[in-house]
C-alpha cells in the first residue's frame, strides 16, 4: 500500500507573508502544496507563484552535482567534480587569497535568497568572521526604509495584519498588496465589506490599485513631499491629536513649522496630485476612524527614501491612530523577533577585529575600483548580483575579471552562475531545517525537511561547517547542530519570546510571538513605549525638506533633456525579484516597458512595438504596453529578468545607478531617467 502523508512546511521567499505549508508527500514524492487552513494569516491558500513550487523542486533545469566552469566567466560551460574536488578547491583559494592579500579581500554577497535564519545568516556568518572576510552591507532591498523607521518609532514594530479587518480607512502607499502582500488581502475585503475604503498611492497603477475605491498617481520619489502636505493641512485645520502629540512625541511643534511651507498648492505640483485631493485626503485619513497605513518597500527606493518613509511614519503618531485596533501603520513587523542574533552570528570570531564593510548596492564599484585590498574572491548565495544589483555594466565588468575566483552556490543555473569558478547545488526549503521570523505577521515558524534532497544537493549550513573545518577552524561552534542554533536563538530573554520552545515549534509548527495577551490584539504605540531612547515617536523635520530626486522631472534638468522619462522597476508579480526567472518566458511582464499613450504619441510607438530605454548607463529592448497604468512622463517595466533570458542579454539593472539614498545606504532602483525610442523586431 502506497505510503501517503501531510507534512509541514513554510515559504522561505522574501515576502511578508511567511506562509505555512502543507504538502502531500506519496512515497517521498511531493504531490501537492497547499496554504495551511488552520494559520491565521496563510488561511488556506498561496500566492502563484509558491502554489507552483513543486514544479521548481522537480525541474530537470535543477542543479544537482557540483560543478566546475571550463569555458569563459559568463559562458556557462562547467564540468561535473565531486564534493571533496570543489570543497577542497574552494578552501585552498580562500585560504591563498586570504594568505596572499589579505582576508578583507574576500567578499561574501547574500541577500533574501531565503528567509530562513540559519540558511541565511547562521553558519555563513560565523564563517566569514572567523576568516576575517570583508562585511557585507546588506542594503538591497530595505536598508533606507528600515533607517527612516528605527529614526522615528525606534522599532520595527507595526500593525498585524488580522487588525485590518477592523480599519475604516486603508490606504496602500507604494503596496502593491495582491501582487506582494496578497495575504493581507482577505483582511482589507473584509474591512470594505464592513465599510471601509481601501486608498492607493503608486506611480503605477497596479492589480491593488485598479480595485481601489480611489487611486492616487504620484510622481516617482514625490512621497516625502505628500506626506509633508497632508501633515500641513492636519495642522492647518487643527485635525491632529494633541493629547497624543505632547504625551508620546517629541519636536512636534518644529515639524508644525516645517509643515507651514508645504501647502496643498505647492505639493501637487511635486506629486501630481491635485491640492484639491491632498486636502480631501489629509481629512479623511486625521477624521475616519481607525485608520491604517500599508507602507511598503517601493517608497524608500529613491533618492529622499529614508526621509519618505520617516515622514509617512510619522503621520499614525500625529492624529493619534496607534492608539486603535485597525489603526496605526504596518512597514514590518520584523523587529519584534527579538532573537539572539549575536548568538547565532559569532561576530565575536572576527580575528582582527571589526573588517571592513562593503555596500552590496556598490557591487560594480567594488569590484572594478575597490582597493587596499581589492576584491580577489567572492562568495555568492541566496542572491543573483548579474540580475539584481545596479548598474550591471560595471558588475558584469567586474565578474568577468579573470583574477576574481567566484564561488556560486545555488539551485540553478543563474547568470550568477556562469560567472562562477565554482558552483555548489544547495537544498530547497523543503529540503532542510530553518527557523523563519516575517516581517508581515507575528507568527514564528519552525520548518523540518517534508522532501528527501534531490540528487547531490547539500544546505548553506553543511557547506559553510565543511568549509570551516577544511580551514582548520576548530571552534566548537562550527559543530552546532542546526537545532543547537534554534535554542540558541531562542535565549534571548525578551518578552516577546518568553516559554518558546523548540520542542513546542516542533510541535505546532507555529507559534504567535507574546507580544500581547492571548486574544488580544497587538497595540505596539498605543501609550507610547516607543523604541527611542526617552520613549516618544521622534518627529523632528530635521533631515525633511524636500529636494527632487536628481534623476527625476524636477531634478537635473540638463540630464532630463536626454532622457526625459522617468523609469520605475516595481516587484513583477510572476516571479520573487530573480526567483523564478528560468520559468518567465519572452513576453513576460520583465520583458514590457508600460508608457502612457501621450508618451508613446510623441514617439510614433504603439502597443507591440519593440524598443530601446537607454541612459547613459546602457540599454535594453522591451515591447511596449500602452494602456492606463502609467502617467505621462513614467514609464515601467516590473523587475528582475535574468538577462540571458533575454532577446539583448540584458536587463533594467543595466539603467540604475549605483546612486544611494539619503540615508541607510540603499540604492536609488526608482529615481532613474530614460529615453525610449521605437527599434523595429
């Protein structure tokens, strides 16, 4: 009789959702993948893409044995070795880089790639600690909206998602929820069925904001200055909470004053939002009770981002929201899973000290330019730089460096990939054991292998503990179980995870964190408690005035002369950034560039027709859409594709810059000035 069981999992992408699985396993083969019904956020279904992940678990693309490159770096020529010949290779050119110039001259470069905390930042860490290896700033995705958080709550705490049900007002501001959050989404048709309104501020017109009750165009890297005018007409008409103001905040009265010189007027011709709607919405959003913010990752990628994402956080402290169920404002929730990171990190193994740090949205830079000591080697997993850093020219320029030997451990063959000296096939996460915090929910996960592993395939957590002893570290960290790691992080001693078990998540799989009593919902700000040092939301306009993006219509006008279109990359709902990328064929959303049909008019350009976007960076070839998604002066095209998947090898990172934000190091992805041009098939 065919043996058949339901195990457990969770999503291991970069998304705020964190789903918890179950899948049907017949004999050790997965049949089917499924949400789990009974938590609270997942509820029973999945997004596309992860409903299809058997797929990519069984794909005859996968990689299943180690390889070694025998062509060019980019050609994708490689040979099948065993195990010991590339472990053992990889350790002896680490350990002659670091013998020959130094340990900083090795970078590590990781992103998202998984979730998991041991399979992304556990026994790689300590590895690159105790080898002295350059830090990498892991700036890709979040780094300027994080800051713009921690400088105005103090914490990376926000509304939970089953509070949504209870809001009157929600406004998505750069939330393409059913694109990239859709598990929030039964919560918000919950609340409109209750009356609530559902608002969308996007430059682009997306899924969630062709559903909304009203959709707000703004222009690209504008966002600071909404806020900031919707802040002056809640002062202006005395809509704010002052009770809450002068018992929970601090510098209130000097943001009053900053806000003066923001009027309706002036900020719509910033934005593109008529005063008329600034003033409706400022008196909605400070009126209609309770009202939250869905505040997502899009707004924070562009040049004024931190100071964005300060100001629009700033707004919930201003009218009071914090203080009610469906209130408030949800970025991440991230920072309420208070573990034991050093405990799992070791940075303490660093042998001479603190090395130095590398900003990964600066790949290309480091890798041509950087020195004293230059970059000799790196080491890549769970991310895919020729597709997802900026200005690809200068990253390809330096992957392509015969003196660079490159290690690649991955699950297919990426562009990353052919670049790679040596490539290591690693586990899926329905593979291996992983521990998982989200930063959409409150819910901790714990995971164990529901598949056997595919052919040869060994974890992040196995390589890096092969690798160490290879080297001859002896330290006993470097035999730590991976449930030694779990208990480890779960130490802590904060509240938050007080009584959790890694016996009890074995158990139920997942456990809501204690941040609130049972049954009660999660008021982080309600009496203040913020996470600053004297306990109140900081909302000082230092750091708050508006300056246009310089690659941006109001920016460097010399430079808009030549390309006088503003491009804007937003997450591509098919794929999870490069995830996924062997599976979008040529007429994928990746492979669109969106305009407006003033735009397209000017140019001669109709829906269909291939052309060139370029700057002064690169260029690729796109099919255009010419429909109602954009506004004049935007044009889009979702990321990432791989670039060998497409017709010109390229892709829109060949556009962005290398620029970064105001503050928090990230890249500037949305502030980027093209000219489109028609190029015939």
């Amino acid at each position: 009789m065919a043996e058949k069981e339901v195990r457990h999992s969770v999503c291991a992408l970069d998304c705020p959702d964190t789903c918890s699985l179950l899948i049907n396993v017949d004999n050790g083969q997965g049949s089917r993948l499924r949400g789990n019904p009974d938590h609270p956020v997942t509820r029973g279904f999945l997004c596309g893409k992860v409903a299809r992940y058997l797929d990519r678990q069984y794909s005859p693309q996968r990689l299943l044995q180690p390889l070694k490159r025998i062509g060019a770096k980019g050609e994708g020529r490689f040979q099948q070795i065993s195990w010991d010949h590339a472990l053992d290779e990889v350790a002896t050119r680490l350990q002659q880089t670091s013998q020959d110039f130094g340990p900083e001259s090795i970078l590590p470069y990781s992103y998202a790639g998984t979730m998991g905390l041991l399979q992304g930042s556990g026994m790689d860490r300590r590895f690159f600690h105790r080898l002295g290896a350059s830090r990498l700033d892991r700036t890709i995705c979040a780094s300027a909206g994080g800051a713009g958080l921690l400088q105005t709550l103090g914490s990376r705490y926000g509304t939970e998602p089953e509070q949504f049900i209870h809001s009157k007002l929600i406004i998505a501001w750069g939330a393409n929820i059913l694109g990239t959050n859709v598990h929030l989404w039964p919560f918000i048709v919950e609340a409109r069925r209750n009356g609530a309104k559902l608002y969308v501020i996007d430059p682009v017109k997306n899924r969630t904001g062709s559903l909304a009750d009203k959709f707000f165009p703004i222009n690209p890297g504008s966002d600071l200055a909404l806020a900031l005018g919707l802040m002056h007409v809640i002062f202006r008409d005395g809509l704010e909470d002052k009770q809450y103001l002068n018992q929970h905040t601090s510098d209130a009265d000097s943001l009053r004053t900053q806000a003066i010189n923001y009027t309706p007027e002036r900020v719509a011709q910033w934005t593109g939002i008529s005063a008329d709607d600034i003033v409706s919405l400022a008196h909605e959003y400070a009126t209609v009770r309770p009202a939250v913010i869905r505040l997502n990752y899009g707004v924070q990628r562009s040049e004024r981002g931190g100071a964005a994402f300060r100001a629009i956080t700033m707004l919930p402290a201003i009218t009071g929201s914090w203080k009610e169920v469906g209130g408030g404002l949800q970025a991440t929730t991230s920072g309420a899973f208070q573990f034991d990171r050093a405990s799992l990190e070791l940075p303490t193994l660093q042998p001479h000290g603190i090395a130095r740090l590398v900003n990964m949205s600066e790949l290309g830079t480091a890798l041509t330019k950087l020195s004293d000591p230059p970059v000799k080697a790196m080491v890549v997993y769970n991310s895919n730089p020729a597709a997802i850093a900026p200005n690809q020219n200068a990253v390809i320029k330096g992957m392509k460096r015969e003196d660079l030997f490159t290690v690649v451990l991955e699950q297919f063959q990426t562009d990353t990939a052919d670049y790679g000296d040596i490539v290591l096939p690693v586990t899926t996460f329905l593979e291996h054991t992983d521990l998982y915090l989200a930063y959409g929910h409150y819910h901790l996960q714990l995971a164990r292998p529901a598949l056997p592993r595919a052919g040869e395939v060994r974890s992040n957590t196995e390589i890096f503990r092969e690798l160490a002893k290879l080297l001859g570290f002896t330290e006993p960290c470097f035999d730590e179980s991976e449930d030694d790691m779990i208990r480890g992080l779960l130490r802590s001693g904060h509240p938050f995870l007080e009584g959790i078990t890694l016996e009890e998540l074995d158990q139920h799989h997942s456990i809501r964190l204690k941040v609130s009593a049972e049954g009660k919902p999660f008021l982080p700000f309600a009496e203040g408690g913020f996470g600053t040092p004297d306990g109140r939301a900081r909302l000082s306009p230092e750091g708050l005035d508006y300056i246009p993006p310089i690659e941006s219509r109001f920016g460097d006008q010399a430079l808009k002369a030549k390309y006088p279109l503003e491009f804007i990359t937003p997450k591509n709902d098919d794929s999870m950034n490069s995830t996924f990328g062997n599976q979008l064929a040529e007429d994928a959303q990746t492979a669109t560039l969106w305009m407006h049909a003033e735009d397209a008019l000017h140019r001669k350009i109709n829906s269909g027709d291939w052309v060139r976007a370029f700057n002064s960076r690169g260029s690729l070839r796109l099919q255009v859409q010419v429909d109602g998604k954009v506004s004049p002066g935007v044009v889009m095209s979702p990321s990432v594709r791989w670039p060998k998947m497409a017709r010109d090898k390229q892709n829109i990172n060949f556009l962005t810059s290398e620029r970064l934000t105001d503050i928090g190091g990230g890249p500037t992805f949305y502030s980027c000035l093209v000219q489109v041009e028609g190029c015939g098939d």
